[in-house]
C-alpha cells in the first residue's frame, strides 16, 4: 500500500503545470459563472419558493452540473491523465521500473479521483460563496444565512461515489486505447445516453444502474420518479462497482504486452 | 562463433515470441559477457525491439528464458530492474516539467536518493539546464536526459534502444563519446541496439547480429573481422602477368577490379602482403600501390542479414 500511495505522490507531482489541473478548477468555476449570469439576468423580484437553499443547491446547481458538467469533466480528466503517458509513450519507460504495474495503474486512477475531488470541493464552496452573494445582490430570492455547509458536503460526497464507477470505467478505457478519441468518444455517447434517460420517464430505474446518470439519482431530489433508495442504489453501485472495475483495470494492464 | 564462459550480464535461452502468425523472435540464445558494450545489430523488423521489450519484462515471450545480472527475470522482475537502467527508443520525458522534475519522478517511483539527480545529470552535462522545461530541449539534450535516467540507481546493466534515433551528427558523435566511457567509469554492461553499423562498430566490444529473429552470429568485432579475413588492393604496370604470376603462387581468387593496372587479391593477414609484394617484384612487375584493406562491418552486416533476407524469399 506505501508503494500505491508514493506512485500516487509522484502522479501528483506530474500534475503541475498540466491542463488536467487547470480543467479541475475551470469547469466548476465556469459552472457557477452561468448559474451567477442565469440568475442575474432574470426578474429582479424573482423568489425561490419553498426551501431556497435547497433548491439552489440541488436543482439549480447539482442538477447542471451532473447532468453535463461531471461527465465531461471525468471524461476529459482521464483521457488528459492517460494522454500524458501514451502521448510521449511513458508506458514501456514506466513498467520497465522496479514498481508493480497495478502501483502505477491505481496511482493513475487515485489521481482521477483527487482531481474529481478538487472539482467538486471548489463547486461545493462556489454554491455556498455564490448563494451569500446573490443574497446580497437579490435578497427576494431568500438565500438568507446561514449558508446549509453541511447538506451541501453531504451532496458534494454523495456525488464523488456515485462517480467511481463512471471514473473507474473511462479510465480503464483510457489507458487501454492510446487514441483520445475512444475514452472522449465513449464519454461524450454516455453523457448523451444519460440526458436521454435522466429526462425520460424511466430515469427511475435505468438511471440507478447507468453509470453516467448516477451521479444525479445520488443527490437528486427524492419525488414519486425517484424513491430515497435511488440514492442508496447509486452511491453503493458507484463505490462497489468503481473497486471492481479498478481491480479488474488494474489486472489486464498487470498482464497485457506492453508494445507502444 | 560465441562468447566464450564469462560472467554474463545478460542471457537469453532460446527465447521466442510471435504476434499472430508473425515470429518476431525465433529460440533465441544472446550472450553479453559483464563489462562489455553489445552491439545488437539487425535490420528494421529482424526482432530487436521485441527482443528488448522481453527483456525488460514488458512483453511475456512465449517460450524461453531472460537471464539478467545471472538470474531469471521471471518471477523477480521488480529486483532485478532495480538493478537494470534502460532506454527504450525515444527517451520518455514529460515536456511539461523541468529536466530535474523529470529525473524527480524516477527518483521517488524508484525509491532513489536525491543525490543521484544530481549525480546523473553531471554525468550527461546537462547540470545547468536541468531547471529548464523539457519542452525547450533539443533532441540531443533530451536524448542525453533520457541516458541520465537511465542511469539514475547506478544500474550494472544499461540496455539502450536505438539509442541515437533522430539525432543529427553532432549529437550522435556526442552520446557515442559518453556511452563508451560509460563502462571504464561506472562499470555498467551496456547492451546497445542498433540498425546503424557505423555506430556500433565505434563502440562495441561485442556485437550479436540477427535477422528473422534468430542470432546470425555473436562475438567480438575481431572475430566478426576474422569471418572474411582482408582483401590486398594493388596496382601494377601489367596486371594480366601480374595474375598469371599470382595464379601460380596459389592465390587463385586475385582478379581485375576498377581503373586499369588494379588488382584485389583475398589474403590472411599483413605478413602475406608482404609476400605477394615480394613475388611481384621479383617477377620484374612495378608495384605503384599496396594497401590492406579490412572490410567495413556494414559490408560483413549486409553480407549476414542480406543472407537471412534471402531465407526469406526463399521460404516465402
């Protein structure tokens, strides 16, 4: 485990500098602009009914940003990660080290998710920041203190398992296929695949189980559409399945002819 | 043909490997003796790289073994290429980070000292660029911080792929100079790749030549030379008596070549220029010219692998 975790150091330390990085802070800032310029340009006197707070965080915030934002984000993260080894073909370089391949294929994987980390933390502290604003500049829309920190981290959390999975899987796929275009292909079809259902009248059952869309049926308002176990379902499926799915990357890189 | 019982560095027993129906690497047995440099030649495609890529345990050959440093690498990988530097084509660098930060990473992956940055950078001259981002180094300069990497640990085997790939003159005339001294001073084995005849032949104290996969020959350049022996130029005044001459003395394969009044002769060794220089002479021919000359590696290289191309053809 020291070996996983001192390869997962030096997979951070090949981080500066690098557009992966930048996109990690980027995408939840540029995010919250959008929200700050949707909701700016509407009525001035325009309420929030019911509980604000939550309905800023969740439908407007959590909603946008699972249902396009996080699968694109994932999907552009794993493939500039891999991308940085396959471009300069790091690989031969790499598993010719005294390091067991899974160290390095984990650590590549560890790194996903501290990215993935980062982004949501910055969106999470954006919302709050942003709600405290825009209850300066509108009061009517009742974002009144105190700022809910907790939900919002219990939501932020909640996402980051329920995406385990779809981050386990596009990584896999980016490091098995040297070409940008089959990790970006493959998480541009799911994220499509997953606005189709998250809008369809079945999201309540195919989107527990697809992994593009559980990210939103983890923090998603409970409704008829969808129970509290959706929430339970989609985090147990993100975190259960995103082990498996490391562990199985992990073993076909162990054992695959490295020839690029 | 073989190297002789040495400690060896290196060994391959009957290795083999295919791609689909393609053998890249047919039972091959390579043998490089501690403390030399190895000249492992072939043409594009002869298995090389497959050869290498098996060596360092990045593909599974499917039959055969990879001895390093007198032990099987199957089954302990991780020690033995802690022992093992290597640089495998192109060096892989990030672009994005300076030469140090790029020496830092195999630092830490393998558990080294940060000394040894330092150590390795003075050993390639690249000191005072090494706070430079990768992105503005020239291909010399990568290629020399790709050798420091290899480097870094103190490896007692370094095996270097096409080390001079894309290098310009200057730059080849330059990793040559530090490659060849890389022994005397660090007492590393080198086992170095090569489809570039020149290069090698200015380096190494033992070359492997294969083609198809399978080992052609293997030993030192001297008795890659003593395969053909040297061939005597000459030039005379009457070169037809000069070859009735020479036919009766027994050099039956002396013959015509190029401008008038030139002769090759095949001969064993300088004393028997000596000799023919004296039959000609007293026969009452005017020798203008004697000049001993050895053939190239390149010429012995084609003359092998032109052979196994042949093969080739033939099996096709």
């Amino acid at each position: 485990m020291t070996g996983l975790l001192l390869a997962t150091r030096v997979e951070l330390f090949k981080l500066r500098r690098t557009l992966a990085l930048a996109v990690a802070l980027v995408v939840p800032l540029a995010l919250l602009a959008m929200l700050a310029a949707n909701i700016l340009s509407r009525d001035p006197n325009q309420v929030i009914p019911n509980s604000p707070w939550e309905t800023f965080v969740v439908n407007f915030g959590f909603f946008l940003w699972c249902i396009l934002a996080l699968p694109l984000l994932v999907t552009l993260e794993v493939a500039l990660l891999a991308g940085m080894e396959h471009g300069q073909r790091h690989w031969k370089d790499l598993f010719a080290l005294p390091v067991p391949r899974w160290q390095l294929y984990g650590a590549k994987l560890l790194a996903a998710a501290a990215l993935l980390a980062l982004s949501l933390l910055v969106l999470g502290l954006g919302l709050g920041v942003l709600g405290s604003v825009l209850n300066v500049l509108r009061p009517s829309l009742g974002l009144a203190p105190p700022v809910p920190w907790l939900d919002i981290l219990r939501g932020v959390s909640a996402m980051f398992g329920a995406t385990l999975l779809l981050l386990a899987l596009l990584t896999w796929v980016a490091v098995r296929w040297p070409s940008f275009a089959v990790p970006s292909g493959v998480g541009i079809t799911g994220t499509v695949v997953a606005l189709i259902l998250d809008i369809s009248a079945r999201a309540d059952s195919w989107a527990r189980i697809f992994p593009w869309s559980m990210p939103l049926s983890a923090v998603a308002p409970v409704s008829d559409n969808r129970p509290f176990e959706s929430h339970l379902i989609a985090l147990g499926l993100g975190v259960g399945g995103g082990l498996a799915v490391a562990v199985l990357g992990a073993w076909d890189v162990s054992r695959r002819d490295v020839l690029a | 043909m073989g190297v002789p019982d040495l400690p060896l560095a290196l060994e391959t027993i009957q290795l083999s490997h295919r791609f689909g129906p393609l053998v890249a690497v047919d039972r091959l047995d390579l043998r490089v003796p501690v403390g030399s440099i190895y000249g492992f030649l072939g043409p594009n495609g002869a298995g090389k790289t497959t050869t290498i890529r098996a060596l360092l345990g990045l593909i599974r050959p499917r039959a055969g073994e990879v001895r390093l440093l007198g032990q099987p690498l199957a089954g302990q990988r991780a020690a033995l290429l802690r022992r093992v530097g290597s640089l495998v084509e192109t060096p892989s660098l990030y672009p994005h980070l300076t030469g140090a930060e790029n020496l830092q990473v195999k630092q830490q992956l393998a558990g080294l000292s940060r000394t040894e940055i330092d150590r390795v950078l003075d050993v390639v001259g690249l000191r005072h660029d090494a706070g430079r981002l990768v992105r503005g180094y020239s291909l010399g300069m990568q290629q020399r911080l790709g050798l420091a990497k290899a480097l870094m640990g103190a490896p007692e085997l370094l095996i270097l792929d096409e080390p001079t790939n894309g290098l310009d003159p200057a730059g080849i005339h330059e990793l040559r100079e530090l490659i060849r001294r890389l022994p005397s001073e660090h007492g590393v084995t080198i086992f170095l790749s090569s489809h570039l005849l020149g290069e090698v032949e200015h380096m190494a104290t033992h070359v492997g030549i294969i083609g198809r996969g399978r080992v052609l020959f293997e030993g030192t350049l001297g008795d890659l030379h003593g395969r053909t022996g040297e061939r005597l130029l000459l030039e005379v005044d009457r070169p037809a008596a000069a070859l009735q001459v020479l036919g009766r003395a027994g050099w039956d394969g002396a013959e015509r070549v190029g401008e008038a009044g030139r002769i090759e002769v095949h001969i064993g060794g300088r004393e028997e220029a000596a000799r023919v220089n004296a039959l000609l002479v007293q026969a009452g021919l005017a020798v203008a010219e004697l000049r001993v000359e050895q053939p190239s590696l390149e010429a012995l290289f084609l003359q092998l692998t032109g052979s196994a191309q042949l093969d080739r053809q033939v099996a096709a």
